[in-house]
C-alpha cells in the first residue's frame, strides 16, 4: 500500500524540519536537506532520528 501522499504532505524531518520524500523504490523516507533516510517498517514510517541512515550524495562536478 505504501505511504499515502496526503501524509507525505505533512511529514517533516525530524532531525532538521525540511520536507521528506519517499525513495523511488519505496524503502524509506529520505530528508530532502539532511540526507537521513528513514526506514518503513510494515507500511508505517520510523521518523526516529537514530533509526534513520545518511545517504551518500554525489559529489559535485
């Protein structure tokens, strides 16, 4: 079933408040100014800050 987008709407990072967005192959929930990627676990997202895994970004050119 996934994450519904109306929540997705309302959910903020909770270690810096910006906009999260859910991965491309639904796995988790990446934080669009920190990186830290939340894991779904049985359909319900774990926003807790320890929980979550930085992802690496791609260095700039």
């Amino acid at each position: 079933m996934g994450v519904k987008p109306e929540l997705l709407e309302i959910l903020a990072c909770p270690a810096c408040h910006a906009k999260i967005e859910l991965k491309a192959d639904g796995s988790g929930l990446r934080c669009t100014a920190c990186h830290r990627v939340y894991p779904i676990r049985d359909e319900i997202p774990v926003l807790i800050v320890e929980e979550a895994s930085l992802e690496e970004t791609p260095a700039a050119a």
